[in-house]
C-alpha cells in the first residue's frame, strides 16, 4: 500500500500496488507530481506520499481504498468511485428539493461554470458536451473533520 495524505484537510487515498508495477508506472517515482506535489481531489491543496502514515495521524484522516488507475483519475479531478454515478436518477435525488448554496464561476467575459454546491455540501461537477452541460462527478460533503475544522 501507498499513501497519499493531504494535510491540509486530513483526507488520503490508500492505493493498493495494482498489478505487477501498475502503481508504480502511474503515480510512482516517474510521476511529475511525485512526491509532494499531487493535487487533493477534496481541497485542490497539495497531498505528498507518505511512507508510513504516523500512528497518531492515522486516525484523523480520512482514507480511501483505491486501485492505481482509481487513484490517477481522482488526483485528475474525475473524482473518487463513489462519486462518478451521475444518472439522470442520481442527479435528480440530490437535486430534489436542494438549495444551492454556491455556484463557482470562473472567466472573465463568459462564465465557466465549473460546479454548483448545494446547502447540505455536495458538489455537482459539470463539462460541456454537445447537448449541454453534463455532471460527470456528484462530491458529497467533506468529511466531518474538514467541517469542524472550516466552522470551528
């Protein structure tokens, strides 16, 4: 196992090896971010490879099992497993009767709109496509930890 840790909101991916030097190949020593410079998929702060994970740290974090392949398109912003179910039945259950507490836009002339977060924190990423915007990542809220931390 590796682990990625993000310190600054206590988040981590566990990546297990894969198969033969599949994690290696992906985000190990060859990788531009190695070994410090991996983007959180939570924060967007930096997370860095940690040799061993220290004992009284551990349980503060938040891990995720993932595969190497997992782990790459997580650290790409395509968002963890659990978060790539983006039917049109999933959509429409966190968007029934959801306030929208955020919407984050970026630009200057027109507006990117990268994704709306709702008032109980979850997160719907959007992309264009050609018959609109698609949601291609529906984020929960943070871990517990993150929003003890925020409101504190």
């Amino acid at each position: 196992m590796i682990h990625i840790v993000c310190m600054n909101c206590s988040f981590g991916l566990r990546v297990s090896p894969g198969q033969d030097g599949e994690r290696d190949g992906i985000i190990g020593p060859h990788d531009e971010w190695f070994p410090d410079r991996y983007p959180c998929c939570r924060c967007g702060g930096l997370m860095t490879i940690a040799a061993a994970v220290d004992k009284d740290t551990f349980p503060q974090l938040e891990l995720v099992d993932v595969s190497p392949p997992e782990a790459l398109a997580a650290l790409h912003g395509l968002g963890l497993p659990h978060e790539r179910e983006c039917s049109p039945t999933a959509v429409q259950k966190v968007m029934t009767g959801a306030h929208v507490k955020r919407v984050t836009i970026r630009n200057s002339h027109r507006s990117i709109l990268e994704y709306i977060e709702l008032e109980n924190g979850t997160r719907l990423y959007l992309a264009a496509s050609a018959f609109g915007a698609t949601v291609y990542r529906i984020s929960p809220r943070g871990s517990y930890v993150e929003e003890v931390l925020r409101d504190g």
